[in-house]
C-alpha cells in the first residue's frame, strides 16, 4: 500500500482541488499557470491530458490511436525496443534503440516475460515474428501497429530517435477516452502548452467518419498531484 499522504499535505491539496473548481473552463495557457503556480510536492510532477471522445469504441470502424511526436519531447527518454534484422538493426542500434533482434527477442518476451521498455517498434519483414506476441504485448499497449506508426516501412533510425525523444503512442480505451503524458511540469508554461496542443490538435485530426456528433466531449489537463482543470473545447 501507498504511504498515507500527512494531515498538511491532504489540507494542501484539498485547498488546491477548491480553487480549482472555481476556475471553471479555461484555455491550455490558463490551466498550465494553475498547476505551475499551485505545486505543492517537491517532485517533478508529470502533465496528463485526458480527453473524452463521442465515439464507440466497440465499433471496428472507430477505433481512435495514432501518434504524435511532441515539439519538447516528455523529459525523459523512452526505452526503445525494436523487431529487425541486417542493415535496419545496425541502423536502429546506431539511433540509440535499447533492444534490436527478431526470434532472439520473441523468446525472450515469451519465456521470460520480458517487458521491460516504453515502446516496441518493427520492421513489416518481422511482422510474423511479432505477431505470435499479441497475448503478451497486446494487453500492455506494446503491440507494434501501423495505425500506431510502430511498424516502420520507412526510416527506421528516424521512428527509434523520434520515440526516444518523446513520441506518444494513444489508443482510446473501453470507455472512448484517450490520455497521455505530455511533460514535465518542470518545463517552461509555453513549452508545456505546444505539447499539449500537439496532442490534442491530434486527437481531433484521427476523428473517425463514422463518429456522428460532438467528438471532443471534454479535455481535461492534470498534474501527478493536482485536480483535473477542465479546458473550453
């Protein structure tokens, strides 16, 4: 169990959850100058940007993912795993990938449970390799995808750089919501706000044709430790 949050940091945040809740609906600008200028815990805080989305998602034809490469990246850099052979695995090592292999790597994640990474790329060639990981990778957002923009057909050194530095996978979850971190709350307001747009000017571009009615039913921006600010759609 977490340890129990003291009487002085409960009354802090409950001070912060109250003036929160008068803001109201603000802009991205607005809600990151709350959260910056009401931290209250000494570590570095991740921003999360929530949104609920007017979609079924039981409904093949709207199924909301994709990626977005965020302009400041997320503070830290993403351990990297990726499925090739021959030139693309010295270029993917040459990048920075922390894992490159084929069978050895499949093995590894089956036998041992092996999960320990952000992010899994792969190169179409190893697509039956990868494609017996489902069970494995599946339920824990790691399953290379091209809707992901995590089966490489292109540039294989470029995705493992971009990825490294911060690109964020989404995939709207059982209830058509979609959430992600987009920095560090350490980062400059206007840094913390390109991020934040990127990935909600995203989100909106992947709306399915299919989806009738309002789309965006809400955004929400959160920090580790604060209430949710809700934005003006």
């Amino acid at each position: 169990m977490p340890p129990a949050r003291g009487k002085k940091l409960r009354t802090k945040l409950k001070t912060i959850a109250n003036e929160a809740a008068k803001l109201g609906l603000v802009d991205f600008k607005k809600a990151v100058t709350f959260l910056k200028t009401n931290k209250r815990v000494k570590f570095d805080e991740t921003v999360e940007v929530h949104m609920a989305l007017g979609i079924d998602p039981k409904q093949s034809d709207q199924v909301v993912r994709g990626a977005v490469p965020l302009p400041h990246g997320l503070g830290r850099s993403k351990k990297v795993l990726v499925f090739t052979q021959g030139e693309n695995a010295v270029k993917a090592k040459a990048a920075g990938a922390d894992f490159v292999g084929a069978d050895d790597l499949a093995k590894r994640i089956t036998g041992e449970g092996f999960t320990d990474f952000d992010v899994a790329l792969a190169t179409p060639d190893m697509m039956g390799i990868v494609g017996r990981l489902g069970k494995v990778l599946g339920p824990r957002g790691l399953m290379p995808s091209p809707k992901a923009g995590t089966v490489v057909s292109g540039d294989i050194a470029a995705a493992v750089k971009e990825f490294k530095a911060g690109k964020v996978e989404f995939r709207a979850d059982a209830g058509g919501n979609v959430h992600a971190a987009v920095g560090k709350l350490s980062f400059d307001e206007a840094k913390l706000v390109d991020n934040i747009t990127a990935f909600v000017d995203t989100v909106r571009a992947a709306k399915p044709a299919s989806s009738k009615g309002h789309y965006v039913k809400s955004i929400t921006i959160s920090a580790t430790m604060s209430p949710g600010i809700g934005i003006v759609i």
